[in-house]
C-alpha cells in the first residue's frame, strides 16, 4: 500500500472537481477520503481544491494554501455544516521542543511558523465564510 497516491471513489457524484484527481499524501489522508466518499451525512466533499492567501513568515512572501479536504455535512444542529480540514501528526501541531537548536529542530520551527500562518489565514477564512477550521490528527482519524 503506497502513501501517496490517487484515491478512486466509490460516489464521484459527492465529490467537488474532477474525481479522477483526487491526491491523497499519506495513509491519514486516504483514511479521511474513504470517510468522506463513504458516509451518508457527508453530502459533499474535495480535497486541496480551495486556496487561502497568506504570508509564509519562512520565505517572506506571499503564498496559497490549499487545505486537505473541504466537507458539507448534516448534522442534527445544522442542515449543512461546511468544514476546511488539515491532516496532520499531532507533533506537527504544536511548537518543537528541544535540549539543544540543532539543523532539524530549525527545520521544525520553521514549519511549525508557516504552518500557524496557515491556519491563522484558513480560520480568518472560514470565519468570513460562515465555515468552520479543524485540524485533524492522529487522535481524531482514530489511527
């Protein structure tokens, strides 16, 4: 089972773009296309197809952010709930911790400064939208 890949739905009439192009980058993300291609109160779904502007502090410009996946779900509170959501390992969530500032831990600061920019842009977004924003990791993929 290869980690990356093109996820083939079942229901390509739930899926938001062209079906034959759905890219999946780690077996969560797979994991979470099933869930969505699947689920009966997953009416709609699409994965990377929104992008977000923001400021990548890393290289000091302006970037996009493509989210992993967008759903519109029912649920008993709303009749469409509309939620962008991020795969990722939980370490990869909050600020690295470290003895000593080694290479790799500058590496993983760095991602965790562009990856917080994204997700401040992705909640401003989803709040001028009426969406929501989640991250979604390892605890709550049930992995």
């Amino acid at each position: 089972m290869s980690y990356k890949g093109i996820y083939k739905p079942s229901n390509p009439k739930k899926y938001i773009g062209n079906p034959n192009m759905i890219v999946y980058r780690s077996l969560w993300e797979r994991k979470f296309c099933r869930y969505c291609d699947t689920k009966e109160h997953v009416k709609r779904w699409a994965s990377e197809e929104i992008a977000i502007p923001y400021y990548n502090p890393v290289k000091r410009r302006g970037a996009k952010y493509y989210p992993d996946f967008y759903i519109e779900i029912e649920t008993k509170d709303k009749p469409l709930d509309k939620i962008l959501i991020e795969v990722k390992p939980l370490k990869e969530t909050m600020p690295p911790k470290y003895k000593r500032r080694t290479k790799n831990v500058l590496i993983a600061e760095a991602m965790y400064s562009q990856n917080t920019a994204k997700w401040r842009a992705a909640e401003e977004f989803c709040l001028d939208q009426g969406w929501t924003f989640k991250i979604m990791t390892e605890k709550e993929l049930g992995v």
